[in-house]
C-alpha cells in the first residue's frame, strides 16, 4: 500500500503536497487506530473504493482516508469539520457543499491513505463534542492492459543511381550525412532480386520479398576501401496511451523470426535515435563501435552451398531490440530509417516488420465522499456525517512514529523511469533489499530450485520491518525475455501477494520483488 505520511516539519509538509487553506498537521504515527470510527468512501456514489476513519487523543483529531480497492488511488483531499452546517461553505439556490474552499485540502501523488492531524484545540472542541465532517475526495483508478501492437510499414528508398559511400568496411559515416541521404519514391524497395543483384548464387526468389544491390563504388567487384550506404524508411503510428516496453524487427518471410537477414551490415534507428546496428563488419574487424554503440555480429545460416537465407548468402542478425527507452517510441507518426552497408561484391535485406509490445494506461476520474447524509437532494450528491469527541485514556506506550518506504529486493536495476530493481538468480545467491532507491534495508536470497520451486528469505537489518498490511509483500516471476521495460505495477503482481518474509514460489529466473518497508522513529 502506498501511503502518504508527513512530519510536522513545514517545509517537507510543501515539498510534498500542495496544501490549500488552512494547513493541517499530518503525522507519522499509525492510523487509523482499531477504535476509529469507521465510514465508506463512495466513489460516483455507489462505488465502495475505501474508507475514512476518525479518531482523536487528548490534543488531535485524526482523519484517515484510505483506499482498499486494487488500482485505486487519491490524487485530492478536501476535508472540512464544523459544529453545525452553517459552519460549512455551500454555494448555489440548493446549498450544494464547495470543496475547494474546505479548511483543509491537499494534492496527492497517486497515494492509497493519507492522514490529516489536527488540533482540537484549533477546532475549539473537546470530548463529549458533537462534530460534523465532511470528507470529500478526488480519486482515478488506473488501469494497465498489455498487447501487442504490428505496425503497418509503407516502405521507401534511396535511389540506386546515386549511391552514398564512405571510407572503409561500416561504421565509418557520421549521423548527418546518413540522414543526408534522399529517399526516391520511384525506386523499387522490394525489387526480389530482379533489379540489382549480379551474383546468382542466390538468384531471383519470388516467394519472398527482399531487396538487392551491387558494390555500387567498385561496379559489383570486391572491397576497394570504400562502403556504399543505402536508406531504407517507414513511417508508423502508435495509438495514443501506448507505452512501449519492448519490441522486434525481423523479415516478413515466414521461417525467420526474430533475424534481419542483412548482408553486409545494418543500422537501425527509430526518429533518428540509433536502436542498435551490426553486420559482417563485425565478424571481420572484431568488436566494433557506432555512436557508442557495440555493433551485432552476424549469423551465417545453412551449410556451405546451401547457405540459408540465400538471398544474403546466409548472413542475418537478430532483431530483438534491446534496452527500449519509452523515449524512443512517440504516441503517433514515428520514423523507422534503415540504413544497409555493403563493402563487396552484392547484397540483400529481407523485408523487414516491426512488432512492438506495449502497455496501455487508463485513467478514470471520480469524485468520492465519505458515507453520510446528503447536504441537499436537489443538488451535488456531497454528504456529511457526525463523529463524538471521545475522552483520550492514554496508551501504555508511545505512540511509534514511523519512517515509511518502497522497498525492491535484488542488485540488478530495471530499466525504465522510474527506480526499481530486480533479482537475477544467475547474480550472487544473498542480493540487496533497497528501499528509497538507495537505502540498504536487508538481505534476500533465493534458493536452488527444487521440484520446480524455489524459497525466497527476506531479512531486514536494524529496526526496519514490514508495513502493517496484508499485502506488504508483492513478487512476480519472470522468464529470460519477459522482464519489462519500466517499473512494474506491483498491484497486478499474481506469483505472491502477502506479508510473509519466507516463501515459496514457482522458479523463474527473475523476480521482482516489492515491499512497503517502515522504520520506528523514536
């Protein structure tokens, strides 16, 4: 559970949420307590998303909203307390409640519970009072849907009678003079071997679809110092709410998935940011760079005499594309450019299909109420209800307060955005719990599968413990190839979902492991 929890330090108070009107103070201590009193909070009326709770001691009144519905969240808080409901701000012929101009009122991150402190003394009250609360809320429910998405790629290229070239076997030419290169609408992109290939070893195929070229700088002979470089673009668009997280290019011709059979080499960019490059020049110098960039070595397929695909004499590289930035993909028109280098003799490249996984996010806004009696029946269906001063008998002990955190389990770090890490069983058996991003917390480890089942042993370090919640603990599995491009939504975790620090869980290689850490303040 994500919550919300400030210190009474005014500044971290500003740092953290935008308070509007009065300020109140919002503590670390844990509320609710188990004798709060108890209301629902209905969003749109007649969903129960959570609960408002109201409590007080000998100097505050405690209000705690707190949502218990997966996906759910707070994202405002308006808050108001009178003795009567001419103490209340109502506006219009009907007398409908104004929540902006509610004593208290604050901006939220997306939270789950979020607690206002308040002094009776402020409210004038003491125990024995009746109060009149109103507690209304902003909240969204987001929701995340993954698929997968095939673009469809109209093709052009550049033209065969005016071919580029650059010194050396690739990887030699600047990003400017690529992108210098014109497009020519007339020229066959898919010419099938018909138009440009002068050795026939692989010869015309027309059950697949491919492009060829001669050594254009040395008239079809062998390397003469120099590389030729052709363009090869497709625009594409990706719907508005796609969030790509990873994603493939590789040939349209069935039996060759995941390869971009390419002969020499290939670089491939997406709105001119460089996704990743290689090709035979790497086979023949050895580990070699391109914009920083560590080039792919190709694959040769089939045996000699027989070599498959034919059409680039066997020569391909996979098309898995690594790493994706979000950055990378824009929601819309997106340009996929595809440059091929050929340093002797004749080349080919497949036709190639871009297919991208990605996440939708949905938002759904609804105003919320905490269960009461309706301020007016012809008007906005905000309610209030009424809560006791009780008289405070003190605890034995002090009310802990608490330092609250986010907590991911491993050494290796994900990718995306937003911080998390993740535990790769092929890594050291004992990894780090962090919390905060940056705080050692612990230790996990996970043990040798047995039976197709593994044990996974949490141990915290000082005082840190789990958050009093059934679902402090959320863990989702992962094979080679499935780990997401950015943080993961731990709500939608399925391996484990608890609040045991011992467990036992299918095997997979990696695991994403979240927790909602505290540590008691004294």
């Amino acid at each position: 559970m994500k919550k919300e929890i400030k210190t009474r330090v005014f500044s971290l108070l500003l740092a953290s949420v935008l308070v509007l009107g009065f300020l109140p103070l919002v503590s670390m201590a844990q509320y609710p307590g188990p004798d709060a009193q108890e209301m629902t909070l209905y969003a749109g009326q007649d969903m129960d998303v959570g609960s408002v709770y109201v409590e007080n001691d000998d100097e505050y009144l405690y209000v705690t909203y707190q949502i218990s519905e997966d996906n759910w969240y707070l994202t405002e808080t308006h808050l108001h307390i009178g003795e009567s409901l001419d103490d209340f701000p109502l506006a219009g012929r009907w007398g409908n409640p104004v929540p902006g101009q509610f004593d208290y009122s604050g901006t939220h991150d997306n939270v789950t519970e979020y607690t206002y402190e308040i002094s009776l003394d402020d409210l004038e009250a003491e125990a024995g009072d009746e109060l009149i609360i109103a507690a209304h809320a902003l909240v969204v429910e987001i929701t995340i849907e993954t698929g997968t998405l095939t673009p469809e790629l109209y093709w052009t290229r550049s033209s065969e009678d005016d071919v580029s070239y650059f010194e050396g076997r690739g990887a030699q030419w600047a990003l400017e003079q690529g992108f210098d290169i014109e497009l020519d609408p007339e020229e066959l992109v898919w010419d099938g071997g018909t138009e440009y290939q002068n050795d026939l070893r692989a010869g015309e195929n027309s059950d697949i679809s491919y492009a060829t070229w001669i050594y254009d700088y040395a008239d079809g002979d062998s390397h003469d110092g120099y590389a030729d470089l052709r363009r090869f673009q497709a625009n594409f668009d990706i719907p508005e709410g796609y969030e790509i997280t990873s994603g493939k290019l590789e040939s349209v011709n069935e039996g060759y998935d995941e390869q971009i059979p390419i002969n020499d080499n290939i670089y491939i960019f997406v709105n001119e940011d460089l996704l990743f490059w290689g090709g035979t020049i790497v086979n023949v110098e050895g580990p070699t760079e391109f914009e920083g960039t560590d080039g792919r070595e190709a694959i040769r397929g089939g045996p000699e005499g027989d070599r498959d695909p034919s059409e680039t004499d066997g020569w391909y590289i996979p098309g898995t594309i690594p790493d994706i930035d979000v950055a990378d993909f824009s929601r819309g028109e997106n340009t996929l450019d595809v440059f091929a280098e050929e340093f002797s003799l004749w080349g080919a490249m497949h036709e190639l299909e871009l297919t991208l996984d990605y996440e939708e996010t949905t938002i759904h806004e609804e105003t919320a109420w905490a269960d009461g009696t309706r301020f007016t029946e012809r008007g906005n269906w905000g309610t209030y209800f009424g809560y006791t001063v009780q008289e405070y008998e003190g605890n034995d002990e002090d009310i802990l307060e608490y330092q609250t955190e986010t907590a991911w389990a491993g050494d290796t770090e994900g990718e995306g955005s937003g911080w998390w890490y993740y535990y790769d069983t092929s890594g050291d058996m004992e990894q780090t719990i962090w919390a905060g991003q940056d705080i050692d917390v612990g230790t996990v480890t996970v043990s040798e599968p047995d039976n197709g089942e593994v044990t996974i042993t949490m141990e915290f370090s000082g005082d840190w413990e789990l958050q009093d919640d059934d679902e402090s603990v959320k863990i989702q599995g992962y094979e080679d190839g499935d780990l997401p491009g950015s943080r993961p939504a731990a709500g939608q975790f399925e391996t484990y979902k608890g609040d045991e620090l011992v467990i036992t869980v299918d095997s997979f290689e990696y695991y994403a492991i979240h927790l909602d850490v505290q540590l008691p303040i004294e």
